[in-house]
C-alpha cells in the first residue's frame, strides 16, 4: 500500500528531507509531514551574506528566516541543519544574475536558484541523507502517470502557482520531488500553521529577490558588472538619438516609465543593445512579439521532444509568470526550438523564462520551458523599421 507521498512503505520508516525556507509554506510542508508520522529532517540554506537583511521583510533565507526556520523544527520535534551553500550560490546564481543583466537581459533568479541549487545540490544532499524523498512548500503538484514517472502540474490555488518558476525541473528529480501544498490554498496553509502551533503563522510572504536586502539590485550588478552601469544613448526605432541613459541595467523591456524623456506620445522601451549600451525606444506596438527563439529548453512532456515535435506541437506557453498562458506552437527550425505565438505578446524579454502547458487554465501539465534568447514581430514589414531578433 502506498503512502500520502505515493511511496511503498509506512510514513513512519519513510525519511523526508523538507526544505524550511523559515517561511509559512515551507513550515507547514514540515509539520503536516510529521504529524502524518514521517521520519522529518529539515534543511535551511544559508545562501547569502544575510547580515545586512537580517531584519528586512520580504526577503527570503535571511538571518530572521533561518531562526524562524529552526524555531519550528524545534516546536514540531525534527532534527534541523542549517547548510552553507553561499558559495554555490554566489557562483550559480548572483553571478549569473549579474551577467545576464550585463547583457541586456531580464533574469529571473528564482529559477536557477531551484534548478542549480535547490533540485541540484540540496537534493544530493538528501539522498545522502538516506531521505526516500525531498519536499519542498512550492504551490505546485506532483502526478504519478502511468509508467510510474511524474507529471508537474499547476497548483490549485492559482494565484499562488509557482510552475513559472520550477520548468526547468527534470524527469529525474520531479521522481524524487514531493509538493505536499499543491492542492491547499494559502488560507488553508495559514489555517494548518495556526493549527500545529507555529508562530509564523501568519509571516508576510517573500517578495523581493532574497540577496538583495536593499531592494536595489542595481547595487550588486554595478559591484560585479561595473560596465552596465556605465552611460549610453536612448534612441528611437530608427536609431535617431533622443535622450541619455545612466546605465542600461536600469531598463527592462516593457518599461514605460523613469525614462526620462518628454514626448507627444508614451514610449516604451523595445530592446537593449548592451553591446552599444544603447536603449531602443518605440510605439506600444513595437513591443507585440509573435515568434520567440529559446535556449536550454527542458521537455518533461511525454515521450522526447525531438520525436513528438513533428512539424510542430501546439500547446500554451506563459512568457512571464505574472501572464495567463496562451496557445502557441512549438517547433525545430535550423537555429533552434521555436515558440509562435498565435495572437502575439508585449514586452517579451530576453532572460525571461517560456513555459510550457498542455492546457490554458485550472492544474494544467507542465510541459517544460526555455529561455527567451531573442523575440520578432511576424509582420515585420508593418513597423517603423525591421524589428527581426527585436529583443536581443
């Protein structure tokens, strides 16, 4: 018979290594375990020098966090360690962070947070542990599919569905990956905290990048990629100057505003071209992209990508996590896996992650993802100037 983890075995001989961020979600994933019987053991990751964010909200894995942390563990009766992985940290994510900002980029840290450090490195670490799985409170669901592999789907809670965030999640570990809140709400999630007797109970969410206790990230870029920083021109689509910049990593594609210019008409910034550290500004409909081209895309679909991709796949893809998914197409052509678009998306950023789903809404699959390396219009001939590889 298998257990609530859709394991073979009684929950009492069964090891979980939980991953206690020190906030509610990650709290309540550990005592729910332990009160269904569960051999529990709780990891916190010290993953920055959190001294400076020891006492700022909103910041995930700070000092506060890892007391929170260890402060539950100790009322739900679990051994907790706290690990060093600042290093691995600082090399997988914050320098990543740093250069892909460098580049004209728009990054998303979480994202290579939980695919190089926590389903990477924490999850090697349970295994030595002896844990038969590692749980996590991310607002996603785990299914078992026929062949006995496991499918990601969307959380319940729709607003709290962080799929955008964990596409990058292989085969491999989705088999040793539980999310035992993916079918909860947040107000249940409260509700079990106050329930076991836990003090966060009702702890403000995190909401800012963790290793950026100031909330200015262009602090860390410009310490470790001085060169983002430096002046630049903005320009319009037809590269006519028309305004000075202090730094491209102050801009995002999308942006409306803070660019500092007095115009008839709002301009929004369509690209940046680090390589002159120049910022293109143009029209609203400059920014509608319909074919994205991606790089290191994952498929947790069935079967192998390369094989059911055909002439190409339609699904639903999300190009930002704050976006409802839209269908599109999937294909292989000469430079690379493809997304089109059939009506179009604004302010489709480099850097950005493209996630995949068999269906629009409700807990639709995960299929996988990628990350936008560049973005075009398809009618290209209609705009002010060619806007082919747009978002570089």
């Amino acid at each position: 018979m298998r257990n609530s983890l859709d394991l073979e075995g009684r929950p009492e001989d069964t090891r979980v290594v939980v991953a206690m961020s020190g906030g509610v979600d990650s709290s309540v994933t550990a005592a729910l375990l332990k009160s269904e019987g569960y051999d529990v053991v709780g990891i916190t990751l010290q993953l920055y020098d959190h001294g400076a964010a020891t006492h700022r909200k909103g910041a995930c894995c700070a000092g506060r966090d890892i007391h929170d942390a260890r402060n539950v563990a100790e009322r739900i009766g679990i051994p907790h360690y706290v690990l060093d992985y600042e290093s691995r940290f600082r090399e997988s994510v914050i320098d990543n962070f740093a250069d892909s900002y460098a580049l004209g980029e728009t990054p998303v840290p979480c994202i290579e947070c939980n695919r190089a450090i926590k389903f990477r490195d924490l999850l090697a670490t349970a295994r030595e542990l002896g844990a038969a799985v590692l749980a996590t409170g991310h607002y996603v669901a785990s299914r078992r599919l026929a062949d006995g592999s496991r499918a990601m789907v969307c959380a319940a809670d729709a607003d709290r569905d962080q799929s955008y965030f964990l596409f990058a999640t292989t085969r491999e570990q989705l088999d040793y990956l539980r999310f035992p809140l993916g079918d909860m709400t947040k107000p249940q999630v409260r509700e079990l905290a106050r329930r076991f007797g836990l003090e966060i109970a009702d702890k403000q969410d995190s909401q800012d990048i963790c290793f950026v206790p100031t909330g200015r990230y262009t602090d860390i870029i410009s310490r470790l990629k001085p060169d983002a920083v430096a002046p630049g021109d903005i320009v319009d689509l037809d590269g006519k100057v028309i305004g000075q910049h202090q730094g491209i990593v102050h801009f995002t594609v999308g942006q409306r505003k803070g660019l500092g210019i007095a115009t008839g008409a709002p301009l929004y910034v369509v690209r940046l071209d680090a390589a002159s550290r120049r910022v293109v500004v143009g029209p609203r409909e400059a920014l509608r992209m319909d074919r994205i081209l991606l790089r290191d895309v994952n498929w947790i679909g069935d079967g192998a990508l390369d094989r059911v991709i055909g002439e190409g796949i339609e699904l639903f893809v999300r190009v930002r996590s704050t976006r409802a998914p839209q269908p599109a197409l999937l294909r292989r052509t000469d430079r690379g896996y493809e997304v089109e678009l059939v009506a179009g998306e604004e302010g489709v950023s480099p850097g950005q992650a493209c996630v995949f789903y068999d269906t629009p809404s409700g807990q639709a699959r995960v299929l996988g993802g990628g990350f936008i390396k560049s973005a075009a219009a398809r009618n290209v001939a209609a705009m002010a100037r060619p806007l082919a590889e747009a978002v570089r």
